[in-house]
C-alpha cells in the first residue's frame, strides 16, 4: 500500500502539470472502487473549472478548484495517478479521467480497486473536508507531533509501539514499511508497550521517523509492487531498507539474524538483540 512518501511523491511530480489547469471533462470506467464514483456529479461540480491547489494530507490527495469544490482521493493498495497525452492508450485499470485544456489527462488507475475517488461539491466542501479529516493525527513533520504529545497519548496504554504509531488516529500517514524501518533504527521493539517508553527513547524515535520519511520522499518512495510515481518511475528506498523484509538475514549493525513476527495483523521484522523486548538497548 502506497504509504506517506510515495503519496507525497506522487502529489510533488503532478502539482507542476495540474496547478492552473482547467478541467474540460472527466471519464469514469463504471466500476465501483472502495464506494461508488459519483461521475456525473464530478462532471457538473468541476467541469470547466481550474485547478488551484494539490495537497497530501496523511495518505490522501486532496485537489481543489476554484469554485470550491474539492476532491480527495485515496490510492487504497495499488493506485496510481499519471498525466497522459490525450487520446493516449488507456489501460485497462484506468477508472477515472480528468481531460485537461493542455490536451493532457490526469488518469487514476487502480487494479485491485480499493482506492477511493470522493467529490466534495463546493457548497460545504470545506466543512466537509473538516469533518473528513476531524479524527486524523497530526502530520509527522508537524510541531503538535512532538515527544509531549506523543507521551501524552501513550500515558498508561498497553498497545504495542508499532500498532501505536500506525494509528492514523495519532500520527498520519505511517505505514507498516516505514515503522519496522523506524523502530529499528531507534532501536526499539515493535512490541515494547508504549507506556514503557522513556522521553529519550521518543525523542530518538521521531527523529528516526523523520529523517526516513524525508529520506523516502527524497529517494522517490518505495517499490514494493505496483508502485509508480506520477512520472511512471519506479521510487528506489528499498535500496536502503535495514529491516523490512529481511527475515533471516543478518543485523546490519550486530549480525544477529533477523526474526518476524505478526503484530496487529501486519508483518513486522526486527533485531532481537538491536532491539531487545525488555527495552534495555544495547548500544549501536
């Protein structure tokens, strides 16, 4: 599943090709994707109107226009978004086209369909919006994402630290490839409970979160599978995975062999000696 950086990926490589665009009309294959695709309503909310802002906001894309209306889309597990010459082949998963006045489509292309294309008409699209995003964590750049707040939401919780820090009710956008990826470099178990936690040990972790995320956007994002960017180039951060995936081979950093484990329904990979479950971390 696309995760923080390859949305924002995405969202940095199609701002230059849509931001002043008009929006002539728009083509939907009649699928259902995870809701049903309100095309006509599309059509008479955005038709002839320009596009004046492209955004991410946790693991979705936000586009708006300037009558108001807003659209927010979601690349659920293998969505991807291109611009394409108009009159360009269509692939057969291509469920929504928006024709643009430059003779170019934006093209939302998504082979499992679990992705989400959800208009927001422009008389209470910003409320709305609002309301869509009222339960949704700060963003992991953001200052109300500090080592206070984070405390305070783990203060006398049992949840295991990597369940805790992919809850998008807490901080947005944290996927499973990015919390093995952080944990480990924090040096922490995916299992440790969050209330155990010590400020040092916050401190490093969003610091670590930080810089892999800034460091995955910068290296295009991950390809796992389906993943593209807006440019149709795979992103290479795998190249630098240190954990994720990585079952049976050795620590980087200790040459232990690498164990998984199934947390909260979700793959997670970690170094039982880099980052012991009692939480006192050897250090590396």
């Amino acid at each position: 599943m696309p995760e923080l950086p390859e949305v924002e990926v995405i969202c940095q490589g199609l701002l230059p090709h849509l931001l002043g665009r008009t929006i002539l009309n728009i083509h939907c294959s009649g699928k259902q994707l995870r809701s049903p695709v309100k095309c006509q309503e599309m059509r008479n909310e955005l038709n002839n109107r320009r596009i004046t802002s492209l955004s991410r906001r946790a693991k979705y894309l936000i586009l708006k226009t300037d009558r108001g209306a807003t659209i927010i889309i979601h690349l659920g597990m293998s969505g991807n978004m291109g611009i394409f010459e108009r009159g360009s082949a269509t692939k057969k998963h291509d469920h929504v086209c928006w024709q643009l006045d430059n003779n170019t489509e934006l093209r939302f292309n998504d082979a499992r369909r679990f992705g989400a294309v959800r208009l927001l008409p422009a008389e209470n699209a910003r409320q709305e919006e609002k309301r869509f995003f009222a339960a949704t964590g700060p963003e992991p750049f953001s200052r109300s994402c500090s080592v206070s707040y984070l405390r305070q939401r783990a203060a006398q919780r049992k949840l295991a630290i990597k369940k805790f820090i992919m809850d998008s009710h807490v901080v947005a956008g944290i996927g499973n490839i990015y919390a093995n990826e952080s944990l480990f470099r924090a040096g922490i178990h995916p299992e440790r409970q969050v209330a155990s936690l010590s400020d040092k040990e916050w401190r490093r972790l969003l610091i670590d979160i930080r810089k892999i995320l800034k460091h995955a956007i910068k290296c295009g994002g991950s390809t796992i599978s389906d993943f593209v960017g807006a440019s149709g180039e795979g992103g290479y951060f795998q190249m630098n995975f240190l954990i994720y995936g990585k079952t049976g081979e050795t620590c980087s950093a200790c040459g232990t062999v690498i164990r998984k484990e199934i947390i909260g329904g979700r793959a997670s990979f970690f170094c039982p000696v880099c980052q012991p479950r009692s939480g006192d971390k050897r250090n590396r």
